[in-house]
C-alpha cells in the first residue's frame, strides 16, 4: 500500500490522547535498527579486549556470532541465541562493569548510531506525542541498550540482566532472560507500574520469538518481520511495516555510491586542469558546484521536494545558513543554490582524502574552531560577499544523531549584520536517509527541504537575539514536520 497507510496510521497515534495509560514496547534489534546490537558489541570486545590470553575465548564467540548471524537473519533466535548470550557473558568473567559500559558507547557510535531506522525513530515520536509511555523491551544487555534509549528519550528500558559482584561481571546471567515469555513477563511489570492494561497496549517487533507478548498486547505490529512473523501476521490480520533506510544495501545501492566517489573525484580533477589553463577562479568554483550538484546528485539518487524555493532567487549575495546532517548535505545545496556560492566549514574537511580537494577548488573558506581569533576569516567572507558572490554556513557546531536541531552558533548573523546581507535559512529535512551520519553508503531518497523568508539586516536586532530566534525556528519546522518528512521508502499494510 502507499506511503499515505503509514502516514495515517502514525496520525491516528497523534489523535490517541485519551485518559487512560497507554504503553508502547519496541523489540531493538531489526526493529530500531537494522542487524543486531549483541554483534556490535561483540566486536568491540574482540577489538579491545583481544590479548594473547583471550584468544581462544575471542575465537569462540567469532565462531558463535557467524553462525547465530545467519539464524538471526532468519528471525528466529532459538536456542543458539541463549548460547552466543552464554559465551558473551562467560568472556566477561572478571571485568569491571564500567568497562562493558564504555564498551557499549563505543558500539553505538561506531555502528549502531548509523544503522537506527529514520522510520522507527519517525514512530518513537508520534508515540510520545500521544502521551505514551515508551519502553524498549529486549533480550540485549542494558549496555548495549543505554545509550539508543538515551539518544531516543526512551521511558524505560526491559533486557537481560548481567550479575555483578562489586562492580566485577560474574560471568553469569541473571534469570529469567528478557526473550520469549521474559518479554511478556518484563512488560506486565511495566504496565503494572503505569497502570495500564496490556490490552491497551502496541508492541512493535521482527520476531516469531516474540509471540508470547504479541498475543497478550491490543495493538501487535510486525516490523521488518520475518518470513515465520510475517506469515503469522497476515493469518491475525495484524498490520506489517517494513523499513528500508537502513539495513543491507542493494547492488543498486553499491553502485550508486561508486559513481558518486567518482564524480567529486573526477570533478575535482577537472577543476584541477581548468585551474592550469588560466580559467577564472570564480568560474571554476561555480563549474564544481553546478556538476556537483547536477551530476552527482543524480547519480546519487537523490530528488527534491522544496517548499520556499522562491526564497533562493536572489540578485544581491546574501549568507544562506543550513542544518548539518550529512556528508551529503553539500550536494544537496550545490543542486538548490548551482552558483556564486561559497563554504564555510570546519578545517578538518581540508584534509578529507575524496572532498577536500574539491573543496579547496572551490574557494572552501576553512575555520580552525580551536583558533580564538578567527579576523582572516570574517575578513575573506567579507570579501567573497563584497564581490557579489553569496556565503553558504551551517551555524550548528557539529551534527546530532538523529537530525535533531544542535546549538547555533552566532557566527553567521554576525557576518550578515555586517555586511549588510540577509541571511536566508535552509532547512534538511531528512538527508541523513540518504548518508547517515557515519555511513558509507548512498540511498536513493526524496529529500525535503524548507526555505524560510529571509531574515534581513536591519530587522535582525542583536546577533544573538537572532540567533536564538532562528533556532528556535528551526526546532519548530523540525517538530512540526515529523510525519510529512517521512522517508518515502515506507510501506505499511494491514
């Protein structure tokens, strides 16, 4: 069915605000994020903990996730689950618990930060608009759960626990595992506390394991559901959402990815040769942007929905401002603005192996944050926008997880005031479905993007008064389009 089932479905939950306590429970893994967090931060044991004494121990549980991967992938954990759990934790035996807590960290923001479904994350905040109690209800360890449920303001949290004896592991689990009917048992708890009635009650998972709370719950929903769950489903008539920003990529999206590296290479090369034969510097830098933002954009799959693109049509420069999310947010703004337009962006990006080049040839103007005094680079961007050309800057000072709106930073309203120049806002919905941050590679997405009215010089006021403004701006365009910026990917039958 069309993206619209979904988009109503996620609406009827804004509209379910009634008097009594609603809990909404959500298996983690292939349900918030695509593969399975028990792999992830087994890697990160075998990665730090590996040592001439533990080698046999690192081998063993290479062994087991190989061969639970591919039982996993079928939805069904059974038995081999409970013993990857069991070899995990033995390998514990001895180390301290704030070792496995920094563990987990390091796993969510090597791997699993970029693997969280932009869709779950969509159906996470239509729950808590509706006043619902959230709960992620898992077999994993706290550990590795923490910090998803931290980053997705997560009520409470159901798992497996780990025993632990003067702040050192045990090597033992603590009975009974959060699987199977531990799951129901976990969430009975839960509604207990809130008062609620499971039969009020939405649970969210992948797997056929999970019966025995599908059954018990009012509103079961299958999710990215395996061939078992999914056969059962459609027998209950229960409603089956798949996600598709994350998870294994397609040949498609392999190649995709490929002829995009290739384009800002290739581009930077030519740029490079128009450079030596004399070409002007400004015409050169408008040729990167407008191939960048035509070709590459193409090849990256990526189309456009803008709303304000009115708002971009300019005869006199002006310093255009934009929300980070992406890699890719670059492309995304040379295909809006096509030319006259210069960056300014952290110093590290010079020495990007693929985009730094590029960027250089561009006219990049680079800002060293740990500089305290930052007069070279007010006085170069005064000049660029003296010459007609226009400043592109991302006021936030560095990206979030999930998109939502960082601190601005007051640096660009006080360029405009001083130049005299509007600053015209740009607003990326959900480029990070295409490039999430820390990705490697390129879905094809409909990106959506809102330009705001300009904000003009003399009824800005003080800088940082229209700082604060613009990013409380920001925060509402964002909020308030939570359900139309939905990653056209949904499907949602039932």
């Amino acid at each position: 069915m069309p993206t619209t089932a979904l988009v109503n479905h996620l609406q009827t939950l804004e509209l379910d605000r009634g008097d009594k306590p609603v809990v909404a429970l959500f298996d983690l893994d292939r349900t918030l994020i695509a593969g399975y967090s028990i792999v992830a931060i087994a890697r990160e044991r075998i990665r730090h903990g590996l040592t001439r004494g533990d080698l046999k121990e690192s081998a063993l549980i290479l062994k087991e996730l190989v061969r639970q991967q591919r039982s996993m992938d079928s939805g069904v954990k059974g038995p081999g689950y409970h013993r990857l759990v069991k070899t995990l934790t033995r390998s514990l035996q001895g180390v301290r618990e704030e070792t496995l807590t920094r563990l987990g960290e390091q796993a969510y923001h090597h791997s699993i930060a970029r693997n969280l479904y932009s869709e779950a994350v969509s159906l996470i905040e239509a729950h808590r608009r509706a006043g619902h109690h959230l709960v992620i209800v898992t077999a994993a360890t706290r550990y590795q759960v923490e910090p998803i449920a931290k980053v997705l303001g997560v009520d409470d949290i159901c798992c497996t626990g780990l025993e632990v004896e003067d702040g050192v592991f045990t090597g033992n689990t603590l009975a009974p595992l959060c699987y199977g009917e531990g799951k129901a048992m976990a969430a009975r708890r839960v509604c207990k506390r809130q008062r609620a009635s499971l039969g009020d009650c939405w649970f969210y998972t992948d797997s056929i394991d999970d019966l025995p709370l599908l059954r018990k719950v009012g509103h079961p929903v299958a999710v990215n559901a395996s061939e078992k769950l999914a056969a059962h489903a459609q027998t209950k008539q229960w409603p089956a959402i798949n996600f598709a920003t994350r998870g294994t990529p397609s040949i498609e999206t392999v190649v995709r990815t490929l002829l995009t590296m290739q384009t800002v290479a290739m581009t930077s090369a030519v740029c490079a040769v128009g450079n030596r034969l004399g070409l002007g510097k400004v015409a050169n830098a408008s040729r990167i942007t407008q191939v960048i933002g035509g070709v590459g954009s193409g090849f990256a799959g990526i189309d456009l929905e803008v709303e304000g693109a009115g708002h971009l049509e300019r005869k006199a420069p002006a310093v255009f401002i934009f929300n980070h999310q992406s890699m890719l947010d670059t492309m995304v703004l040379a295909h809006l603005l096509k030319r006259d337009v210069v960056a300014l962006c952290k110093q590290e990006m010079a020495d990007n192996p693929l985009v730094g080049p590029m960027l250089k040839r561009a006219g990049t103007i680079f800002v060293d944050r740990e500089e305290t005094d930052q007069t070279r680079v007010l006085k170069r961007s005064l000049e660029v926008l003296g010459s007609g050309r226009s400043m592109i800057i991302a006021p936030e000072g560095t990206r979030s997880t999930l998109g939502e709106i960082q601190p601005f930073k007051h640096g660009a309203f006080y360029l405009a005031r001083k130049a005299r120049v509007p600053v015209i806002p740009i607003v990326l919905h959900n480029v990070k479905d295409a490039l999430p941050n820390g990705g490697l590679l390129i879905r094809a997405t409909t990106v959506r993007v809102t330009v705001m009215p300009p904000m003009h010089p003399e009824k800005m006021g003080g800088v940082r008064q229209a700082c604060e403004h613009m990013e409380q701006q920001y925060s509402r365009v964002m909020g308030t389009s939570a359900i139309a910026a939905l990653p056209s990917s949904l499907r949602f039958t039932g």
